[in-house]
C-alpha cells in the first residue's frame, strides 16, 4: 500500500510489518475471502480488505465503496500498485435509508488520509472537521444490484458510526445471509445493529484485535453484554450464519495466534 506518511492502515504495515493491522479481523476476513465469489467493503478507506478479497480470488467480483473522494484517490493508487485496478469496482457512494445527497465531515487535513469521516456531524468540542464534502448517498440494497452483488457471500461495513443506517438499506440483502465484519461504535448502535442482525438469525461475535480472540454474543441483554466485554472500545463484529464460515474464522484467529504467539 502506497504511503506519503499520510495512511494511518499502511503506516502501521510500514512500521510493523505483516500481520500487525487488525490482526484478528484480517485473518477472519481473509480466510472466509478465500471461499466467497462476491465481496463487499463497504466503507473501504484505501482499499485493504477489498484488494485481499480480490487477491485470494482472482476471479471474484469485488467492489469496494467509498464516499470520501480523496481517501478514493488514493485508494486507485493502491489498485493500481496492486494490478487491481479494472478488476475492482469502486463505488463512490454512501450509505443511507434513501437516495440524496449528504454531508461528509472530513476529520483530517489535505495532508493526512485517516479512518473518521463520517456522515455524523460531530457533537464533541474536542473534535471538529476539517472540512465537509457533498456526497451521493444511497442503501446498499440499491448500491449492490447495480454492480451484479445482489446476493454477496462477504461484506466489510467500516461506516463511521452509521452502521445502523447501513444495515436497515441492506435487509433485501440480508435474507441471503452475507457474513458480515461489522464495525460498531458504541452500545447504542449495537443494541440498534443487533436488533436487525437477530430478526435474520445472525450469530455475533466481538472481535479483539489485541487479544486474539472471539467473543460470543450470548443471548444477554446487548447493552449489558456489550458493557460487560467491549466498554468504550470500538471493535469488529463476525455477524455470520454459515457454519462453514464460522469454522473458517476459527481458523484463521488459530492461524494468527499460532504466528504471534
């Protein structure tokens, strides 16, 4: 991945080599990648976890949606040094419950590419964007049709605090089970996430990056649950009801352990 000292996810490939970016999410992500022929990452920032879809499975179709024009500049970059791009759809969308344009608060300057930016305006004084940007936005359950991904066996939803939002576009979607790693940020959105995910059978589980570890939802109420093992911390979430994929994701958090530990 291409760096001006600008990408907060390849400068930490630069300085710490493989295996040091979401360690557990990534090695989830791509060994189920491995077995799926149609791949979303929804929220794609500079491409790494559609470009390593689009590896393990040259010929998967993947697209990879990305409203923050910008952070998709650099992301073509990427596709490029990659020989990706042609193979790769990028989309540059995002998401809502309807069609319309929205506003982006961009959370870094001209010269930084960060994860951030989201639709949310900020409501913290610690925190202000940069600036904003007009963005086409769209539900998913429209976004993925017109790209031949109306049934994706794997999608990444990295939303910035409207995952919520992405998954009530996406329930058309849904009723084909895609497994989902799903970033959620905070116990009001899991609680407004789970609710969606259940009425489709989904299993969930935390994914801790620094421990190496799944944790299961069980069944507790999720705002208590989600106090109880996450707190204040934002993580991945397997959302998944295909046994073959969960098994695969075993495997892979076994094949990282093994390799770190």
């Amino acid at each position: 991945m291409y760096s001006n000292s600008d990408d907060g996810v390849a400068m930490v490939y630069h300085a710490f080599g493989p295996d040091s970016y979401e360690a557990a999410s990534v090695a989830i992500w791509l060994e189920i990648a491995r077995v799926s022929t149609k791949v979303a990452d929804v929220g794609a920032f500079t491409g790494l976890y559609g470009m390593l879809a689009q590896i393990a499975v040259p010929s998967a179709k993947v697209i990879q949606v990305e409203p923050n024009s910008a952070v998709r500049a650099r992301l073509s970059m990427n596709l490029v040094a990659n020989d990706l791009f042609g193979k790769i759809s990028v989309v540059p969308y995002a998401v809502a419950k309807e069609i319309g344009t929205l506003a982006l608060h961009i959370a870094w300057g001209e010269s930084i590419l960060d994860t951030g930016s989201s639709l949310i305006a900020p409501n913290a004084p610690d925190w202000l964007p940069v600036r904003t940007e007009i963005v086409t936005a769209a539900p998913l359950d429209m976004i993925l049709p017109q790209h031949d991904l109306s049934a994706p066996d794997l999608m990444k939803i990295d939303v910035e605090g409207v995952e919520h939002i992405a998954l009530a576009g996406l329930r058309q979607t849904l009723h084909s089970r895609p497994t989902l790693l799903l970033e959620v940020q905070g116990h009001e959105k899991f609680v407004a996430c789970h609710a969606i995910l259940a009425a489709y059978g989904y299993r969930v589980y935390a994914i801790d990056d620094e421990a190496l570890t799944l944790i299961p939802y069980d069944g507790s109420g999720p705002q208590e649950w989600f106090a109880r093992h996450v707190g204040a911390r934002v993580l991945n979430y397997l959302c998944v009801t295909r046994d073959q994929h969960f098994a695969l994701a075993e495997r892979g958090i076994g094949r990282i352990r093994a390799m770190m530990g």
